[in-house]
C-alpha cells in the first residue's frame, strides 16, 4: 500500500445461522440470522483530496472501481454530507471474496466510518447506518459493531451476548453469486420464526441451520466436500451465501489443528472472534 498514513481494519462476519422467514412484496427476502465479527480483515487506507474525487488506486480483481462498496460508499457520503473533499483509497483484500463473510460489505462500513471522521461530516450512528442499508443489507451490522440478533432485510439488529470462541474457516475455491443464492427456485423461504431467547451457545447447532446451504451445495459440489469434511470435526456450517463454511471451538488450539489437518487441495485459516469492531469508539 503507498498512500501514508494509518490503514484501517474491515473485519469479516460469520453467520452463526441464517434463516429465510419470508418475503416482501418488493423481493426482498426478510430474515433472521445472529452475526458475529472475526479478526480475519481487509485493511483500507485513505488520502484526502481537496478536488472532490474519488478514485480507487489500486486493482481489486473482479470488481471494478465504480461498482465497488468502497468507491459507492464514498460517494454516498459525500452526497449525503455536501463536502467538497475527496478521498484516494488503497485496499488490501485479505477477505475471500464471494465466500459468504461480508468483505464487500465491511469495507463499505469501514469507509463510511473513516470518512465520516475525515470530512468532519457529522453523520451520527442512526444516519450512517441508514446510508449503509442503501449500499447493503449486511453494512449497518459491521456499523453496529458487535455479535447481533438480525432480522428484516439486515436493518433490525439487537445485541447479542456470544462467547469468545475460536473458528476453523474453510475456503472453498469458488465464489458464490448471492443474488443467485436468493433467485433459486428451490429455497425454501418460509422457515418459522424463532425467538432470541431460545439462540445460546449450547443449542445453536441444533435447532438453528442456514437455509441457503442447500442450494449453494447443489450448485457449486466443492461446499458440500468442504462441509462434510469439515462436519467429521465440529459442527460445520456455511456461513451466508457461501461459500466459506466454518465451525466454533472453544480453544485456539482446537481449531488450529483441524487447520492443520486439512487434506491437499482444501485451504483456510483459523479466526478469534471479536466482541467489537476494532473502529468503535
């Protein structure tokens, strides 16, 4: 990275679950989930600009400049706020991208958050988050900035009280359309409700799933290798729409060694997860 300055972390999520409990009269899917963050992240730097620009010094492969969360985001804020600075921005994905942990998403949040301080824009908490929806459903949790109940289309969040636990994180080598995930004609979008009450860390793998796993499985046959592997380990889960899968011990040393005992040809890192984003203040 070349700009000077600090860079700032955009930590990935993991859904603990993910239910589909409907479905609005606009498309949009209504759900339930619980997130919490990992240390796993993307770090973003930032020049200002006098110019108003903004401009996105560096390739992100797959994804160009004006169609990215960073770039969007930026300019969203800065219609949102009326300054007349700009903003150069340098990222380093360390996240997988298509892999269900929220990277595009984090990095939006992360650059909301900054520029909000490096423009003196003002915008409080509520208003930040209302401008992240625009951009994604995922963007107001890494605004809130710790473990959250979600429901709605992502905009509904509660505090939710998790243990630190540790996660063995497999990236599988394919990364998943979410739009896609969300179109299938087979997802089932009708699961029951449950309460929050009823989520704790002793029942979570039980009665709690992810409702698009499926239909990532029957699409993309490496997730469900990567699951099944993984399941002999732990309780494995995929996390969002894919296509990362992951499962929770209690010990660094527990998850290192599943890490370590990965079979040729599958890759992933073992992850701490945090009780809040490293940019709350």
């Amino acid at each position: 990275m070349a700009l000077p300055g600090p860079d700032y972390p955009a930590p990935a999520k993991l859904n603990l679950f993910l239910h589909v409990v409907g479905r609005r009269a606009d498309g949009y899917h209504l759900l339930q989930s619980a997130f919490v963050l990992i240390d796993r992240a993307d770090r973003i730097r930032f020049g200002l600009r006098k110019d108003g620009a903004i401009r996105r010094l560096n390739e992100v492969p797959g994804v160009p400049s004006d169609e990215d969360l960073v770039v969007r985001a930026a300019r969203a804020l800065q219609a949102r706020c009326g300054t007349r600075l700009g903003a150069d921005i340098e990222i380093e994905k360390r996240i997988p991208m298509g892999a269900g942990l929220g990277g595009g998403s984090s990095d939006a949040a992360t650059t909301l958050r900054v520029l909000n301080r490096l423009w003196s824009a003002g915008l409080d908490e509520a208003s930040l988050a209302a401008l992240g929806l625009t951009l994604g459903a995922d963007v107001p949790f890494f605004l809130y900035g710790h473990a959250a109940w979600v429901e709605g289309i992502g905009e509904k969040l509660r505090p939710l009280a998790w243990p630190a636990l540790w996660y063995a994180v497999l990236t599988p080598s394919v990364g998943v359309r979410t739009e896609e995930v969300f179109a299938a004609a087979e997802l089932t979008r009708n699961t029951e409700p449950l309460k929050m009450e009823d989520f704790s860390a002793r029942s979570w793998g039980d009665r709690f799933r992810n409702d698009l796993e499926a239909v990532v499985v029957a699409r993309h046959r490496v997730v469900g290798e990567h699951l099944e592997w993984l399941g002999r380990h732990g309780k494995a889960r995929m996390t969002g729409s894919g296509s990362c899968v992951f499962a929770a011990f209690e010990r660094r040393e527990a998850a290192q060694q599943v890490i370590d005992a990965l079979p040729e040809g599958m890759h992933g890192f073992v992850a701490r997860g945090l009780e809040e984003h490293p940019l709350r203040e």
